[in-house]
C-alpha cells in the first residue's frame, strides 16, 4: 500500500518544524518530525486499526494519534493519503489553515 501526503498535510509538518525553530529547539524539530514521519510509515501494515475520525464518522477517514497531535489520513484500495496532521484538541475542519 502505497502512502502519499497532501500538500496540507506537508504545510502542517512543515509548520510544526517552523514552531520548534522559533523556540529555539531545532534538535526537538527535527526528531519529532521524523518520529510522526516513522509513525506514518507503520499504517500500510494495518490501515484500519487506526480509529475513525469523530467529526466525520466515516469508515475510511481516520486518525493516528501521535501526541500531541492527530494524523488524519484517507485510506482507500491501495494508497493511504495523509490530510492533516493537527493538534489533538483541534476539532477536524479540512478547509482551514494550519495553525500550532
């Protein structure tokens, strides 16, 4: 199963690495993009283990929770997209802007 990631989902990683400069933690950065990145790489084996998403309720959008933050993904026949990749106690919106 292959996986591919929406240019929102790649603007919200990109954004969370963005937070994490400003802070002045690069290290923790770059590590935790990697860590939700390897986290990813382990859906093709199970796709559906995952939870549906609450806002949507529909069986194949669904959400791993990576904490603090929930990667939604599309799963179809035989690819994965990933959506978003938002923090936990946003509710699921796929027209907004990503914000950290």
């Amino acid at each position: 199963m292959k996986i591919l990631i929406s240019d929102s989902a790649f603007n919200d990683l990109e954004a969370i690495k963005e937070f994490h400069l400003e802070e002045g933690m690069p290290q923790i950065e770059i590590e935790f993009v990697v860590e939700i990145i390897r986290h990813i790489e382990t859906l093709p084996t199970n796709p559906e283990i995952e939870r549906k998403v609450p806002e949507f309720n529909e069986k194949n959008i669904r959400e791993l929770i990576h904490p603090p933050f929930r990667i939604v993904y599309l799963k179809e026949e035989k690819t994965i997209n990933i959506i978003r990749v938002w923090r936990n106690e946003r509710l699921l919106n796929l027209t907004d802007t990503p914000v950290n």
